[in-house]
C-alpha cells in the first residue's frame, strides 16, 4: 500500500475525530442560526428538536399584500443541500405564483437551487414574491392574467381574497391579521 | 495471458495460482520503474500483500460495479467485499454483464459474488445485500481500500463523511482510500480522495451536474417535452389526487398511474413521447448508462486501485473527467480541498474544561480567548441542540441550558459542533473534564 499517513501535517495529525454529525444536519444548523430575517418574517418549529421541519409566516409590511400572513412550510431532507429545501404555502391564497394546492413557483426551489444558496436565500425569495407577484411565470393562470390584464381588479382580488372571500368562484383563506 | 498448465482450484488462494497466472501483471510488480515510488516492494513482497493481504470493499454491484468487481479480480485481488442493496431488474440485463436472465429478482451482490468466484478461482468475494449505512465504523475499518460504483449522491456523500470520520490520528491504518467512479451518458468521472487529506466527495459537491428540474409554471402551463407531462403527474397531480400517500417509484402501479396521467396530459397539448420507460425514467431521475463508459471509468477506477495497494505507478491526483459528448475529450486536475468543507473542512480542537464549567461559561470562553474568537456561536452535539443564537423560538427554547454544567449535556470525550457565521463552515470541541 501507499504511505499516506506521512502526508498528512502535522497540524491535521494533530486534529481529532470529528463528531458524527451529518453534513445536512450542520448545515442546517447553520442556515438556522444565522438566519438574518427582516421582522416580517417569523420562523416556527412544531417541534424545536427537529430542524428539518418548520414553517415560515410572512407578514409583508408593504405591496399588495400588505396586511395578510402567509404560512409557508418548509421540510428538509439528508440530502440538503444537493437537493433544495421542499416549500408549500399551507394556505389556499389568490396569487400568480401560488397555485390552489400551495405549490410555489420560485426559480430557486427548483431549476435554479444551487448549494451555495441557503435557507435565508429561499425565505427572501418568497417575501419578494408579495412584493412584485410575477405575471410571466403562473402558476394561478387567472390571477397572472389580472394582473396583466387589469391592475385595479387584480388589487381588488387580492384584498377579497384575503378576506377569505371568493374570487371567480373558489374561496380562499382569510388570511388578514 | 499465458496459458495454465493446470488449474488447482483447491486450498489456499496461493494454490490456485498457477505458472504464469499473472505473467503479464508480474511485469510491472517484479521490478521498480524509474519512478516508482522509494517504498515499492517490487517482488515477493508486494505480490504477496496484494493477493493474500489486501481487503478491497466494491461498493454497488450495478453498471459500474460488475466492471470493477471483473476488473479486480483479474488483477490479482483475492479478498473482493461487495455491498449492494438492489435486485437484478431484467432492464440491467444489456450492460451489467455478472448476471443471466434467470438472475431477474435476485440480489445483485450476492449473484455477482458467485458468478465472479466461479470464473475466477481462487478469489473471495463476500457480498453484502443491504446498505452501507447498515454497517458501522468497525466493519469499514476491516478494508484498506474502498472502491464506490454508485449512482446516488446521498449514498456517496454518506460513504465520504464515514471514511472522513474514521480517520483517527493515532493509527495510520485508519485512513482508507477511496477511490469514486461515476457515470452519465457519455461522460464520466474517477477520482482518489485521501480522506482528511485530499479533497473529498462533500468538497466538490458544487461542481456536479444536478437533476434536471424544468421550472414549476412550465410544468403546470406551457408544456413542450414528454418530461413535462411526467413531471406534471409526479410532482402536481401526485399530491393533489393522492395526497398524504407517499409515491414509490419503486412501484410498478404507482408508475402506472403517473404514466397514465402524463399520456392524458401529453395528448391534450399534442406531446408525443411519453412511455411508460421514459416515465420511470423521469421519476426515479435514472441517467441513461452507456456499458462502455462504465468500463473505461471502471477501469480507471481499478487501475488506481492496484497502483494504490501496490505503490508501483504513481496514483491519480486527484479528478480524472471524460468528456465524450462532443469529441473525446478528459481533463485531470488537483481539485482542491476546501476549508469551508463541513466534512473535512474546518477546525477541530481539544478544549479542557473544569467540571464545574456551564455551558454559557463555555461560551464566552469561545467569544474571548484569542485564538478562537468566535462571534454568537451555536452549539450542538449530535442530535442534541446546546445553544442557538437564532431563530428566536430556537433561542428561547435552548436558553436553559445556558445556566446548566457542560457535563450534564456532554459527556467527557464528547464533541461539540459550533458555528457561526464567522467560521468558515463550522468547528469541532472535543471536550474534556478536569
Ligand atoms: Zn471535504
């Protein structure tokens, strides 16, 4: 065999066995605690224990959706960060790039996820969604349209919406505070 | 490869090898090169490690590893160890060569296993059906080699951080190489990590090709691939339709049913493609695999392997990439070990510490003492969460501990993972008690 031993420096001789921590779960610990979150975002953990699954409630203090709270949850899973974090809104809410089922369209948690990218990345990404809703990539094709079509009526459906009023025909959550 | 006069296939491994057996192979282990390395024992010596001392783990008995599994066992490798969890899927038939039509449902190691001993006498191959993460710290230290044939990244980035792990200062047998093939298509990849001392898988975790994902909107709004049809079915119509039931893809009836969503939903926006085969293929993300790219990254991949067991060529140091999607092309290059690594990166240190010490005490002593320094670290052990900075909930609910004896929550030997946005990645404290 080869003498790799001798490669080793001596400082890294000098190192220890390293805890068996798995490297998702470091991270993850690391994503958390040093979150820097602007005060309308608020992580909760069901159960503190587990840091791979929590939700995120949004409260955006400006934009369209001013007013309302948004519950996304998040679940992690030991292949973090190879593969994104898996994000749902937990509401049924009127909005381009939600769907009805909670699905997000957000570049980041999917075709765009890199590992560099972490879960402070993610969390901004979403509240800039209620800032600037994009009608170029829908997922709830009637809102996208509305808010191409006719900002006004778009405004008005999303304030009805919050309500947990109908719009054309399905009833979403209330969601104001 | 000269002809045996005779083969005796009984007794010891050494009996077996008859005039000749490894003319060729002998060629290179009989005498030093120029550039052998000083250590090389050309002759008896080395011979006699290779093929009655040496234990080389395969892991994966799949593409890549029948190749490796063949390869190895005709270079002179005696005491061959193979994991592998799967069975043999008639789909396997086309490349992974180990295995016969009447093998369909079997497992893969323990078919490979025999098929490898009967061809080729004298050599053990003890298979192992289950998965690495069945066996623990004491059955990998048995190996002084690790060769990984896998097509998981989770797999390989478990097998990097365990042979990381295992490397204890004190004894220099601890340290396996590992030796990592992977194929796609065309293309491939074989590389040599030293653990703790080359850079290991979780280092260069950046730099692979991630599954294609297609974004959300196109999936739900403007399909134009067969893909999107299947990815519609898996990813919107699973959970909406199914909901808290979890899909298998391993299921013939659950790929059933997402073929037969995705067929409706291509025929609506006039897509052709959709099969039942693509969408297995969508759903379990399987790269189509080339038989002849496994062998030449197999054969790398062994090549290494006997250069390493035996010191008599130089290694490969450290990336060998084939590039045959346009042209031939390869590229071998030092990728180079990162700091910030959370497997091999970062510090580590010893810290003594008075029994009497809390945990909050700990703490400042990281925040003051000068050549630590850290800014609001947080700390765990293990599954255990000591102390976080943030979130707020988290903070709250870890604050207790604060005012509680480092002793109670770790005991003597223990380890503590810190970090903080000030370290690269993160630190290790192996905490002792005075
Ligand atoms: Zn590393």
């Amino acid at each position: 065999m080869i003498k790799i031993w001798s490669m080793k420096k001596n400082e890294e001789a000098a190192a220890k066995k390293k805890p068996k921590t798995s490297a998702a779960q470091i991270r993850v610990q690391k994503d958390l605690t040093e979150l820097d979150l602007p005060p309308t975002m608020t992580t909760v953990f069901p159960d503190p224990a587990d840091l791979l699954n929590f939700s995120l409630t949004i409260t955006p203090d400006e934009g369209m959706y001013q007013g309302g709270a948004f519950v996304f949850s998040f679940v992690i899973n030991s292949n973090y960060p190879h593969e994104p974090p898996k994000v749902k809104c937990t509401q049924t809410i009127y909005h381009p790039n939600v769907d009805l089922e909670g699905n997000v369209c957000l570049n980041i948690l999917r075709e765009d996820w890199k590992p560099v990218l972490n879960l402070n990345s993610v969390m901004v990404g979403l509240q800039y969604l209620f800032l600037e809703p994009n009608a170029d990539d829908p997922l709830n094709k009637e809102a996208a349209e509305e808010l191409r079509k006719n900002r006004e009526q778009f405004l008005y459906n999303v304030k009805q919406s919050m309500r947990g009023g109908y719009v054309k025909g399905v009833q979403y959550a209330k969601v104001n505070v | 490869m000269a002809t045996p006069d005779v083969a005796r296939v009984n007794g010891s491994s050494h009996r077996t090898d008859w005039h000749d057996r490894y003319y060729h192979v002998d060629q290179v282990l009989d005498r030093p090169g120029p550039r052998t390395d000083p250590s090389f024992m050309a002759g008896a010596g080395v011979k006699e490690f290779l093929r009655t001392q040496c234990k080389i783990l395969v892991i994966g008995a799949g593409g890549l590893g029948c190749e490796i599994l063949a390869n190895l066992a005709l270079s002179g490798f005696k005491d061959i160890h193979v994991i592998d969890m799967d069975t043999i899927d008639i789909s396997n038939l086309n490349r992974q060569f180990l295995f016969r039509p009447k093998d369909v449902g079997k497992p893969k190691a323990l078919v490979a296993a025999e098929y490898i001993m009967k061809r080729v006498p004298g050599v053990t191959v003890t298979p192992y059906f289950g998965k690495i993460q069945d066996k623990d710290d004491d059955y990998y230290m048995q190996f002084n080699l690790v060769i990984c044939g896998l097509d998981s990244v989770e797999a390989r980035r478990w097998i990097n951080a365990t042979l990381v792990n295992l490397v204890d200062p004190e004894n220099p047998e601890s340290l396996k190489p590992l030796i990592d093939g992977g194929t796609e298509g065309f293309k491939g990849q074989a590389r040599v990590i030293l653990p703790t001392v080359t850079s290991c898988y979780e280092c260069s975790l950046d730099m692979l090709n991630k599954p294609t994902a297609f974004p959300i909107c196109t999936i739900a709004n403007t399909p134009r691939l067969p893909e999107h049809c299947i990815e519609w079915a898996s990813v919107l119509e699973w959970p909406r339709v199914q909901g808290e039931k979890k899909m298998d893809t391993d299921d013939p009836e659950h790929i059933q049913w997402l073929y037969n969503i995705a067929s409706a939903r291509a025929k609506e926006f006039k897509i052709e493609g959709v099969t039942w085969q693509l969408t297995q293929g969508v759903v379990k993300n399987i790269i189509p695999a080339i038989a002849s790219t496994n062998a030449i990254i197999a054969a790398s991949c062994c090549n290494e392997a006997f250069k390493i067991a035996t010191s008599s060529a130089a290694y490969l140091n450290n990336y060998f990439m084939l590039i045959g999607t346009d042209g031939v092309y390869s590229y071998t290059f030092e990728h180079e070990k990162r700091d910030d690594c959370p497997v091999c990166g970062g510090e580590s240190l010893e810290v003594s510490v008075p029994r009497s010490w809390t945990v909050e005490r700990l703490i400042e002593m990281l925040v003051e003492k000068q050549d630590i320094q850290i800014k609001k670290p947080s700390l765990s052990s293990g599954a255990k969460h000591i102390y976080f900075q943030a979130p707020k909930q988290l903070e709250e609910a870890t604050r207790p501990n604060l005012e509680k004896p480092l002793v109670d929550l770790v005991p003597d030997g223990g380890d503590i993972t810190v970090t903080a946005s000030s370290l690269p990645f993160s630190l290790s404290l192996r905490v002792t008690y005075v």
